[in-house]
C-alpha cells in the first residue's frame, strides 16, 4: 500500500496528493509517470509527476476528476492509501540547455505536468516562457508556482475571467507573431489543445514537443493501447513517450481513439455515484 | 466411472483411447469463465493410470522440457498413492497444475508416447493435473527438504512461470530469494494473459503460496529498471541474477485501420479481462469493449483465448483468421478443439490486408485475401502465398491482433552491456549465463514467445548455474560472437 500523505483541493475537481513511494520519488524525472490503482477492484490509470522530494519520499500528482476512478481517487485523503503506485514510467527527455529560448504552453489540468518540466528548464539555464490557461478562473492551477519558475509568465482564461481573455494558442499566435525565435515549443494540454498549439508551431519549423496522456493499462509497453501513429510509425506513448515530437502525431486517430470507453465508463461513474449516494 | 481396483486397472490396459475428461457443456461455458474441463475423478484417473506401460526407456520423460519421471508418478497413481505421484513429479516440476493444463502434451511427452502408436498416447498432462489437484485438496502440500540458508542473497526479475520456478529451486536450495515483478499479482502470462476458464486464477495463487512456503519473496510494482537497476541492486547486496522478463511487446500487423477503435492487441484484450477482471463489470472498474463480430488474427494459443473470451464477452460471431492451413497452427490441439465447439469459426489461408473504418473512428470491416501454401520457409513451414484476385470483405466490428510478441525493451534499456540480438532478445549460453557476470535470463525474452514450460525449463537450467556461481564457480562464457 502507498500512502497519501498530504492532499490539497486547487480547483472544483482537480486535487493534489502527496504520496509516499520512496523509491519511485528518488528515481522520476520531469515528464514521466506513474500507474496507481485504488484497489483490487481499480482500474490502473497513468498520471504525469508533478513533484517529488527524494528525501521524503514523496511523488506529488494532481487528477481533474473526471470518471469513476478519479472522482474515487478524490474521496481519499492524508492516513488512506492506494493499493499500487507504480513507476518511474515513460521516457526522460532532457530539453534545452544554457542560453536556450523555450516556450512552454499548459492548458487546464496540463499545467501540471507543465511545471516540472518549467522548473529544469528554468535550472538548466533555459529563458522559459510560459503560457497558461484554463476555462475560467476557478479552474487555473499552479499560478505561482509557474511564475516562479519561468522568466516569463501569461495567463489566460477561456471566458476572460482571469488574465487574458481568450486560448492558450492564441496568446501561442500572438509570441509567435512577435517572433519565432525559440529552440522549441513544449505544449501539454488536452488533445485537441495540443493539436492545435502543434499546427500553429509547425510552419516555423520550431521543434514542437508534446505530452500524451493516451488510455493506458499497463504503462510498460506491453498492450498497446496507448499507441499512436507517428509519421508512418507506430509508437506507444508508454515506452516511446509520453513527450514526443509533435510534428507527425496523428491527432485525429488519437482523440478518436480516446473516446473507445465513453460508454462503458459513463456506466461505471453512474453505478458508482448511484452507489455512493 | 466406478469399480474395484482390478476392475480399473482392467479396463485401463485395454482400453486404446484415453480417459475421457469431463467437461461443461459447450453451450453453457460459453456464458461463464468458469474452467472447462472438470478433471479426472479417482477412478478415471487409476484406469488412465494403466495404459502406461512403464517403458524401461521411457521416451516420454526425454519428451518433457523438465524431465518429469512420468513412468514412475504413473505408477503412484495405479496404487492410488496419490500424495507419492505428485511428490515424484514436484522433484523436478514445481507448478504441476499449470503444467496439466497449458502444456502442448501432444508434442512433447505425449507425442513420444508407445500406447500412442496404436489408439492415443496416455493422457499424461490429464494425470498430471489430477494429482496436482488432489493435493491441493487435501491440505497444506509436503514440501522438500530445504537446505539451511546460505547467507546469499539473489534476485528473480519477472514473475511469470520461468522466474517462479528459478526462485522454487534456488529457495530450496537455501537462497534468500526475492522475485521482483512489475504488476501487482504473480503469474506473469498466466495470469494476464491465459483466461480463467482455462487456468483458473485461484490456481496461479496456489503455486505462488507454495513459493511462499518454501521461502520465497515477492515484490510486486516493481519496474526493475526503471526503479531500481541491476547496478543498485549489485549494491544492495544481490549477488546474481535471472531475468525472466517475457515477450510483453505486441506486435501489429502493419496495415491500414490498425488505429482504429475496436482493434486491440491480443495482449491489450485478455490483459483487461484476465489481469484486471474486465468480464466482471459489476465488480471491476476496467472497462473492455467487443463487438457483436470479432475477427481475431493468429493461430496460436493466445488467439484461441482471445476468441474464447470474446464469445464470454458477448460477441455473436467470432472468427480465427489464419494464414496458414490447421496443420501449421501452432495452438494444442484441445485450445483448437475447445474453440471449435463453442462456435469459433475458422478462416483459414485467409490473411488481412486493412481494417475498415465504419466513418465514425471504429472498425466497418476488414478486407482479407485467400492464401495457398508454396514451399518451406525457414520455419519448416509451408510459406502461405496469396492467391491474385481472391480478396473479400469480412464483416466484422472488432479486430484482435494475435500474431506474438517481441521482447519488453524497459530492462533492456537500462541495462548497459546486456548483449542482445537484432530482435532484442537477450543473448545467453546454455546455462542462461548472459554477456554480464552474475546476469542469467531464460524464456521468452530469450527465445521468442514459446511456451510455459520451456521457460519453466529454462529457469531450472539457470537455477543450478547461479548456484554453481555464487558458490564460486566464476567462469563466463565469451558471448560476443553468439547472435
């Protein structure tokens, strides 16, 4: 069993656990991830390290809850514990370096991931600049913990009640009109977010990398089901990912793919809610 | 089946076909995961038991990747000594009833068999079964002698049937052993990927209790590797090593519509129903979805478990779609036989060309072509040959792609100098002994997918090389020209 150790609500829905997994906290770098299963009735869901602190032996997540599981997942506090909480998983990707120009996009529940990655760009000797966004204000997560990490911070909100009114990718238009000059474009956000920060990017031939929170079971290559077609390879975002390049990333396929267990999982939240009262 | 003992042993050594076994009615068990087969009673089990011969020779021992001295549990069984039978064969077979269940008998010890000359060969992996069995059901099993601890402290990495029985026989020998495994259950591929109505789960549970008892260790949500490499773990103390990892990477087919929703890789499909419970949607919160038609590629065991479920799961027809001809297909024959009574159809020579979309991201369809068979290839098979012209739609919505898989690459990856082959299988010798000191690795993750038993075997043979290394017998092979 592994122990949440502390929890903090940051937004309606979206919370931060602090969990105790000492080995996995001296070993996960920015952009990979852990599978955790509540029970042994659970399902295993794939979630980006937000933080860890190798001495306390603690791995930081954040869930937007969503389904069945994570709305679970948000019953459980400081003294519960999850039956499984595996990892590291997924690839590091060392980025940048000294006098490097980065821009990193974060949208919604994507700043999460967004910010270990903001935080060794920024130790690494990269100029980060930073742009985050969410539907509205109450949703917004991490403000300050991304202002102290980058140079250079933007807000904005969906429905302008919050810093600028308007999408992530249209403050990303916006820098990119003032100028193009930037080693790559880091965006994590939902799918079709993604998509479109990576073919606002792409004309520039500014490198463009991207985090994929694809369906998953078991995070070590072994089922495939978080493949995706790159170019005309297949990878799975598991061993080969999360962060890839996002140039040839087919985003149709993948946000179609998505959706494979909308009916099923709408089931189990409604019986789980039905049951909960 | 009932009798006086000389009655049993009578009927036995005339009768020139095996023992039939029990099983649940084709039409029923398609409802349930419940196992098939019900399993000899105690008098079948005696009168199967007198068709063996007791051949001095024994050809069927040879025949057995573990060497099991059928002759002699046979003999057990005729006297009714059931607790000696299985005690003979867990001299050298530490997972009995797995054995009975998955092993391809009928190319291995059954195969060699002298009754099978005229009528069938003696239904060993059926006794084998039923003695496993039996002891489970009369209390805690007689364990061997363990030797004393040696004070050494070694490592198993993958907890599937190969690195189980690798730590059995290193804790018998007096190892401190700890098996190290990435999911939260033991069993590897027995229990992720062989359905409940063929291995019951409970079964898997069974041997892992054993272990328990006879010493052993096990850490699960371990992803060596990536946790913890072999480097740290030297550190920590662990003086050697065996990598039982498995194949645990799908392979797809490479055609158009293979990202299409429905398409699941064998692996991907039995993992949700078998791993995480998925045909138990009330209990169970891993989702699974099939289609009403389910096409499943492959003619291996694993595509007859991935059919087998999917008519569990509710699909109204379900197909085996092979390359080859039935004589090639590589599934035991009882999986193939099973398949067929339950309404598996099969396709043979038929082989898929592109999965259709339905134009809302699922499958529509999946355009095939007939195939004949042309001359060997390098696997002694005839190599199917399409035939021009022959293409055909298959009407079906969902796809499982069971054609095998490559090596896992996470342990690989994060281990320096660990030598491997073009296919990332890992390079060894005989013994298991890998291109690093104190590393030995065994099973599929060095042969290619095969089956439970060779790597059951594989992790006997390594067994007894760590032990002659950790008590001092440093030599190594020079592996840089093996491939």
């Amino acid at each position: 069993m592994f122990k949440i150790v502390s929890k903090k609500v940051l937004g309606p829905d979206i919370k931060l656990f602090d969990v105790e997994a000492p080995l996995i906290a001296k070993k996960i770098m920015p952009g990979q991830f852990i599978m955790l299963r509540i029970d042994s009735h659970g399902e295993r869901i794939p979630l980006t390290m937000v933080d860890r602190d190798a001495a306390a032996g603690t791995v930081t997540i954040i869930f937007q809850e969503v389904g069945k599981t994570t709305r679970q997942l948000g019953t459980l506090g400081p003294g519960d514990a999850v039956a499984d909480f595996i990892g590291p998983l997924g690839r590091y990707h060392p980025m940048g370096g000294e006098h490097k120009r980065v821009l990193g996009v974060g949208g919604g529940i994507g700043v999460a991931p967004l910010l270990p990655k903001t935080r060794e760009f920024k130790a690494n000797g990269n100029r980060v600049e930073s742009i985050i966004g969410a539907r509205s204000k109450d949703l917004l997560i991490l403000e300050d913990e991304m202002r102290a990490a980058s140079d250079e911070l933007v807000v904005c909100t969906d429905d302008g009640s919050y810093g600028h009114k308007g999408f992530v990718s249209d403050i990303l238009q916006a820098r990119l009109d003032e100028s193009t000059d930037y080693d790559f474009v880091l965006a994590i956000g939902p799918p079709i977010m993604m998509r479109v920060c990576r073919d606002l990017v792409k004309p520039y031939g500014v490198p463009v990398y991207v985090s994929l929170n694809t369906i998953m079971v078991d995070g070590t290559g072994m089922c495939g089901s978080c493949r995706v077609t790159v170019g005309d390879e297949v990878k799975f975002a598991c061993v080969d990912g999360p962060e890839m390049r996002g140039e040839e990333i087919d985003f149709d396929e993948m946000m179609a793919r998505q959706d494979r267990y909308l009916a099923e999982e709408k089931c189990a939240l409604d019986r789980y809610l039905k049951e909960v009262g | 089946m009932a009798g006086t003992p000389e009655e049993l042993r009578k009927a036995g050594v005339r009768q020139l076909e095996k023992t039939p076994m029990p099983e649940q009615d084709p039409q029923e068990r398609v409802r349930n995961f419940r196992e098939v087969p019900f399993g000899y009673t105690d008098e079948m089990a005696i009168a199967e038991s007198w068709r063996c011969l007791e051949c001095k020779d024994a050809p069927c021992i040879t025949g057995c990747p573990v060497e099991i001295d059928i002759p002699a549990f046979i003999a057990a069984v005729k006297e009714g000594d059931f607790r000696s039978a299985v005690g003979v064969i867990k001299r050298t077979n530490s997972l009995p009833a797995v054995c009975g269940r998955v092993c391809p008998q009928e190319v291995q010890c059954e195969i060699v068999c002298l009754r099978g000359k005229k009528g069938e060969p003696v239904a060993i992996g059926r006794l084998e079964r039923f003695v496993a069995d039996w002891e489970a059901e009369h209390g805690d099993p007689e364990l061997p002698k363990i030797a004393p601890p040696n004070g050494h402290k070694v490592a198993v990495i993958g907890c599937g049937p190969g690195g189980m029985t690798c730590a059995g026989d290193l804790a018998v020998m007096g190892y401190d052993v700890t098996v190290f495994e990435a999911f939260h259950a033991s069993g590897g591929v027995l229990r992720y990927g062989i359905p409940e109505f063929r291995l019951p789960k409970a079964i898997v549970d069974r041997e892992t209790h054993y272990l328990e008892l006879l010493g052993v260790k096990f850490s699960y949500n371990m992803v060596i590797g990536k946790v913890w490499t072999l480097e740290e773990m030297r550190r920590d103390g662990f003086e050697a090593f065996y990598i039982g990892t498995g194949a645990g990477l799908p392979w797809f087919m490479k055609i158009e519509g293979e990202g299409l929703n429905g398409v699941y890789s064998a692996n991907e499909f039995l993992t949700r129903a078998n791993l995480m419970g998925a045909y138990d949607p009330e209990h169970n919160d891993t989702p699974i979805w099939v289609g009403k038609r389910t096409a499943v590629i492959g003619g291996g065991n694993v595509a007859m478990d991935s059919a087998r479920t999917a008519l569990r799961l509710g699909s109204e027809h379900v197909y085996i779609v092979y390359r080859r001809s039935r004589v090639e297909m590589p599934a035991r024959d009882e999986e193939i036989h099973h398949a067929e009574q339950e309404g598996v159809e099969f396709l043979l020579l038929q082989n898929p060309l592109k999965i259709q979309d339905d134009g809302k991201g699922w499958v529509g369809g999946m355009e095939c072509i007939r195939m004949e068979l042309g001359e060997p290839d390098a696997s002694g098979r005839r190599r199917p040959v399409p035939i021009e012209g022959s293409e055909f739609i298959l009407d079906v919505d969902c796809v499982v792609v069971a054609i095998g898989n490559g090596p896992n690459p996470l342990l690989i990856e994060a281990t320096p100098g660990l030598k491997v082959t073009k296919w990332s299988n890992i390079v060894t010798d005989e013994a298991g002994r890998t291109s690093i000191p104190g590393v030995f690795a065994g099973g599929d993750i060095v042969t290619g997918a095969a089956t439970v038993i060779e790597a059951m075997g594989a992790g006997k043979i390594a067994a007894r090389a760590m032990d002659a290394y950790v008590k001092g017998d440093k030599t190594w092979p020079d592996l840089e020209k093996k491939d």
